[in-house]
C-alpha cells in the first residue's frame, strides 16, 4: 500500500481507530514521568521554585508554535493537493493550537509577575505570541463564517501561510529586539545553557505534551471526517426528500 | 500572593484549559456519533456502506 493510501478518510479512520489508545497512553505515562521528575527536580539558583512553571510554560510555547506548523503544512495540502485530510487535519488543529497557545500566555504571565514584576509587557515574544492566538482564533472565525466549506477552506489556508510570517518572528524575536522575554536556552547552536538536572524533566514534559496534542489532534480529525459524513448525509436525505 | 500560589495557579490554569479541551473534543465526537447513527436508523447510509440488493 503506497504512504499515501493511508491519508484516505476512511483509511485514516481504520488506522488511526487502532493507534489512538496507543498514542493518548503514551501521551499519559511520558507526562506523569516529566512531570515527576518536575517536582524532583532541584530549585533554580535564582528563580527557587518558581522554576517549576517552565515544565509546563515552554512545552506550551513549543506545541503553539508546532500546531501552526502543522497547518501550514496542511495548507498546503489544502491549496496545492486538494487533498481532503489536508483540509480536516488543517480545521481540527486549531482549536487545539489556540488552546495550547492561550495556556503559554497564562502560565507566562504567572511566572512573569513573581520573576519580572509584571504579568504582561508588550515586547516582542509576548506581543508575537499573542499575534499566534489571534491567528488561530481569526482562522477559526474565518471558517465559522463562510458558509461553503470548500472556499472556507481555501480562505483559511491561505490565510494560515500569511500568517506563517509570525512563526520566525516569534521563535527570533528574542534575539532581533531587546526584550524582557529571556533568550533561548535550549535550542541554541552552542547547546543548552540548562542544567541537566532540569533539562531532562523539560524534555520528557514536552514529549509528553507532543503526544498528548497529537493524540488529541487524531481524535479531532476523526471527528470531523465524522461530521463531514453527517452533512453529506443529511443533504443527500433532504435532497431525495425534495425528489 | 507567594510564589507558591503562582505555581499552583499555573497548573490549575493548564489542567482546567486541557480538561476543558477534551470534554469538549469528546462530547463533539459523541454529537457526531449519534448523529450519524440516527441517519442510519433512518435509512440513510453512505453509497459505499449500501448492501447490493
């Protein structure tokens, strides 16, 4: 069976129906793991506990940043494929990416205000991360309000690319400008500037968190091939019905 | 507020957004589901599900 076979709606509701419990307990032991190893993990030197916050703070950021990813890719699928899952996987990441996207702005905000003094200030990784929930959550009106779920697809992706701009801009801001917001510390080309002692628990977390967001974004794609289902259905009944 | 209760608002904060998310990821799944079993009850069935008959 060619790789591409699998990306079939009803191939897809078959596999993934196999994978799913799979994934979503991976998903629950990598987290309960990471976030043991969270709470064993040592103080920071300056931060003390509030360090624990990063566990869940920059697993979020990431995963924001990665659910957009994943739709511009499908955005491409959408508008240079026409495939149909490109268009399902591209509608059921952005609720879930807005979702991950809002908690790394609150759990920020709370470690903001202990560590800097504030909850907010508009510098430029806040401002270009909050650019990234408005997107999400613009590209989900956009969808809601067009009635033809073909042009709202075609409207959303190209609009997804647009907006794409702001991924380098929110993963770079922190070098470009000079902001409250600290620099890098794990992905840098020098290595990480974290302590091992800390650096395995973040990883393990975001792992944990990776698997749960696409546990989660399988589970909404079978939804949607579902809905999609029911109004082809109910159209055809009213159809006949008229007949 | 001490740091303390920064740290459990964070979590409290993530826990309830991602409950949140999944009830309301399971009960679309559910509405999808039982919509599509009243179609069928019905009668109405994707082309590709029909039997010959």
């Amino acid at each position: 069976m060619a790789f591409i076979d699998l990306a079939n709606p009803t191939r897809f509701l078959a596999w993934s129906a196999r994978i799913l419990p799979w994934l979503a307990g991976a998903a629950v032991a990598v987290l309960a793991l990471g976030l043991g190893l969270a709470f064993s993990a040592p103080a920071d030197y300056q931060q003390g506990e509030t360090v624990r916050i990063m566990y869940i703070h920059v697993p979020f950021a990431w995963l924001s940043m990665f659910g957009y990813s994943m739709m511009a890719a499908s955005a491409l699928g959408i508008l240079v494929w026409r495939h149909p899952l490109a268009d399902v996987a591209h509608k059921a990441a952005a609720p879930i990416g807005a979702t991950f996207t809002f908690l790394c702005l609150v759990t920020g905000a709370l470690w903001g205000r202990p560590m800097w003094g504030t909850y907010w200030v508009w510098d430029a990784r806040l401002t270009s991360v909050l650019v990234l929930l408005l997107l999400y959550l613009g590209l989900m009106a956009l969808r809601a309000a067009v009635d033809d779920p073909s042009r709202a697809g075609r409207a959303a992706a190209v609009l997804t690319l647009v907006g794409a701009i702001n991924l380098p801009i929110v993963k770079f801001s922190v070098d470009w400008w000079n902001t409250l917001h600290q620099p890098a510390s794990v992905f840098r080309m020098d290595g990480p500037t974290i302590d091992p002692s800390m650096l395995w628990p973040l990883l393990l977390c975001a792992g944990g968190f990776m698997l749960l967001f696409l546990a989660l974004h399988m589970f909404a794609m079978r939804t949607e091939i579902l809905r999609r289902r029911v109004e082809a259905l109910e159209a055809r009944a009213a159809a006949e019905a008229l007949a | 507020m001490t740091h303390a209760s920064f740290i459990i608002a964070a979590y409290g904060v993530a826990a309830a957004g991602l409950s949140a998310l999944i009830g309301w990821l399971v009960l679309d799944n559910r509405a999808q589901k039982r919509a599509l079993a009243d179609l069928e009850a019905r009668g109405v069935r994707r082309r590709s599900d029909r039997r010959p008959s």
